[in-house]
C-alpha cells in the first residue's frame, strides 16, 4: 500500500510539472520547432558557403570564377537585407 501511495504521489507531481511547462503545447510544437531548426541551420551552412566562394576572390593569384556563382552567393548573402524578395533567373545557354 505505501508504494502505491508513493507512486501515485509521483504521478501527481509529474502531471503538476507537466501543467505547469504547458507539456501539451511543447508536445504538440516540438516538430515545428524541430524543423525550424533545421531550415535554420540550412541557411546558415548556405550563408557560409557563400561566403567562402566570396572571400576566394581576394586571392593574390587569379583564377577562374563562375560569375553566375558570385551574383547567387551575393544575393543569398543580402537576402536578409532585401526587404523585396529578389531572384536571379538563370538563362540556359
């Protein structure tokens, strides 16, 4: 009987933390969060690279560059600060 009461004391102190960090709406946005993380986190990886392929320009010995490269690298890179969205449209050779 006394490990029953202790147990059901547990259960109601687990279900008073679960009402008190609003446990349903974590559980019910934690994929969303999830997700939204890991755009992030894309963005972030495509940010740096753009700004590898930038920064390579400043090498002391020339080489070949992909200008179409450079202009996608730049825009992703002031993407955020475009209030407009803008897209480069690609023409096929």
């Amino acid at each position: 009987m006394l490990m029953n009461k202790n147990f059901r004391k547990k259960i109601d102190d687990i279900e008073k933390i679960k009402d008190e960090i609003d446990f349903d709406f974590i559980q019910q946005d934690l994929p969303e969060l999830i997700q939204s993380i890991i755009a992030s986190a894309q963005q972030l990886n495509q940010l740096i690279g753009s700004l590898k392929k930038i920064s390579y320009m400043n090498e002391t010995k020339p080489r070949e560059t992909d200008i179409q490269e450079c202009i996608d690298s730049t825009l992703l890179i002031l993407r955020g600060r475009l209030k407009p969205k803008i897209t480069a449209l690609h023409s096929d050779e």
